[in-house]
C-alpha cells in the first residue's frame, strides 16, 4: 500500500528561482509533515516538518504549505542557490508507535548556475 | 552527541555469500530503523527495532533479518545474496513514542558481484 505519492521526480531550476515538491497523502491519521534532504554519499536529516494545526510554517528560504482538505503538503524553496542540489523526501507520521517511518520516492533537484 | 554510526562503510560480496551491517545510534535513542536505498526503489523500509524487540517489517524476503541489543546497537543481515541486494543501507535511529526526528547514519554501500 503505497501512503504517499512524491511529485515530481526530478526538477531543474535556475539559481535564483523557485524549487515546488508535492507529497499528497492518503492516512487520515498522518499528524506531522516532515521533509528530509539528502546530499550524495550521506544519509537524509530532518529540513523542515509542519503540524496540521496551521497552513504554512517557514524557515529561511525553505517553506511547507499544508492543506489538510486536499491531503496534501509542499516544500518551496525560494531563492534556490546550487547547494541546494540535493534529493528532497516527505515522511508523513502519524501518532502512532506502530507505523513504520516510510518515505515518498523522494526528488532530486538540481540548482543550476 | 556523536551521530548515528554504520559499519563497514563500503562492502563488496559474492552471489551466495551472507553480509551482516552494524549500525550504533546516537546515545539515549532506543529505536532503530533500517532502510534499502536504490536508483530505482528510493527509501524502501526494512525493520524496526525498539527495545530488543522488532516493532515493524517492510516487504522483504525473510533472507534480511535483524536484531538488537540491550545496548542498542542494531545489525542487519542478508543472506544468500543476490545481485539486486546491491543498494545502499542506512540506518536511523530516533527516541520512541510521538513525533521524533529521525537520524540517520552515512549507510553502508553493499555491492553484490
């Protein structure tokens, strides 16, 4: 059963621009929105994670907006610079000590010079 | 705080042959996680280990095992390798119970020959 659908796989963007990943959901009991980054050869660390009790949650140039009606949740990334080339994951969570910490297929964005 | 630790960084097998990977989490974090990385899979999730005790299984063949210790060290094996176990392994550790940031160590990088 696949809980989470990550889109898109891969993007490109110029430095300077705007970087959009989509994690929609289907477990009406996910309860926290996380987004985990990963650089080559390192395992991913925590970017950012929102809880449904608000919209939008924002730090630095990275924001996640949640739409709980849609299922839905998304990480910007404003002012893209090239180090953030990284592969992006969402990992939805739901407060329960029974579920099994899984991941979207994750996006790889690529910040161009 | 020293991170999450995986041992051997890098290991090349055999078809056949069995690997087992240790990974040492970060202090006072009582919950292990293994995940399966490839191109084509992403973050595919292995196991769960909380207090000696697997909590969660992801759909792998009964060849991937694991255990825990009291100190909570986790090691993972594989037997009878195959050439499609090639991948990345990684491990996470996290404290038990609610919304817990997951850590995760740089992974060990199997490949089967």
């Amino acid at each position: 059963q696949q809980q989470v659908k990550q889109s898109p796989q891969s993007l490109i963007v110029q430095k300077g621009g705007i970087s959009i990943i989509n994690c929609a959901y289907e477990n009406t009991a996910f309860d926290y929105f996380p987004w985990y980054q990963q650089f080559p050869g390192k395992g991913p660390a925590l970017l950012i994670a929102i809880r449904p009790d608000v919209s939008e949650k924002k730090e630095g140039r990275f924001t996640i907006s949640f739409n709980k009606s849609a299922k839905q949740f998304s990480l910007h990334i404003m002012d893209s610079q090239p180090g953030d080339s990284a592969t992006y994951f969402c990992a939805p969570d739901p407060r329960s000590n029974d579920y099994k910490l899984s991941f979207g297929a994750g996006t790889t964005v690529t910040v161009r010079a | 705080k020293a991170g999450v630790t995986q041992t051997p960084r890098y290991l090349i097998k055999t078809r056949g042959q069995q690997v087992t990977l240790s990974c040492s989490p970060i202090s006072g974090h009582r919950s292990v996680s293994w995940y399966q990385q490839t191109p084509g899979q992403g973050l595919q999730f292995l196991f769960e280990y909380f207090s000696e005790t697997q909590r969660n299984k992801g759909n792998f063949p009964g060849r991937f095992s694991g255990r825990q210790f009291s100190n909570s060290r986790s090691e993972m094996n594989v037997s009878t390798l195959e050439l499609g176990d090639s991948a990345l392994y990684l491990c996470a550790s996290r404290q038990w119970g609610g919304h817990t940031e997951a850590f995760f160590g740089q992974g060990t990088r199997l490949t089967v020959v």
